[in-house]
C-alpha cells in the first residue's frame, strides 16, 4: 500500500510530506469463511485498508509509531487475528544522500 503522508521528526517532513509504503501480513483463523464464502466472517482486506490509510493520516514523528497504532487498530477491529507483521517505509527520506527508503518492521503474535 502507498500512501501520502506527514511522518518524521523534523518540521519539513511533517509540513510537506512524502511517500510511504506499507505491507502487511496477517494470520487468522478463517475457517468460518472457509464454508460460508462470506465476506463478513473474514479479515476483509479492504476494511485493512481503509484501517490502515486512516493511521497513515495522523502524523507522527517515528515510523515505530506509526507501525504500533496499525497493528493497535486492527488487532481491536478484528479479534480473530493471530499474528501481525507490518512494514512502514519512508521512501526517499531526506538523510543528505541516495537512499531507496528507510523501513521499520514490527512483529505481533496472540
């Protein structure tokens, strides 16, 4: 997933913006939906994303942060969640050089 977004600890970022990343992994148990083939006994990956691009538009100033509210919101939205992995990644961040981006990852078992 990318994203526009006000992250990072000095003025400029959180005042101009930039390009994130986001990937994610989730583990569930998903043997309701298995026989029922219905959406609402599931993890619906579009309501991830809407849950997700709603903690990217509130700035923080650690990308730890920002990781630790994702997986917060979706393990309180989704209870049958097992396992979260989450990657947010600044692209391009403003470190004086060529860097691709600069990535925090965080891991969160039941």
């Amino acid at each position: 997933m990318r994203f526009y977004a006000h992250h990072g600890c000095f003025e400029e970022e959180q005042a101009i913006g930039t390009w994130f990343e986001v990937s994610l992994r989730i583990k569930a148990d998903t043997t309701k939906a298995e026989t029922s083939d219905q959406v609402g006994d599931t993890v619906n990956y579009a309501d991830i994303y809407t849950l997700i691009q709603n903690e990217m538009r509130h700035p923080s100033h650690l990308l730890e942060h920002v990781a630790r509210r994702m997986i917060n919101t979706l393990k309180s939205h989704y209870p049958t969640i097992e396992q979260i992995w989450v990657c947010v990644a600044k692209l391009n961040p403003p470190l004086g050089g060529e860097v691709g981006s600069s990535a925090v990852e965080l891991d969160w078992n039941r």
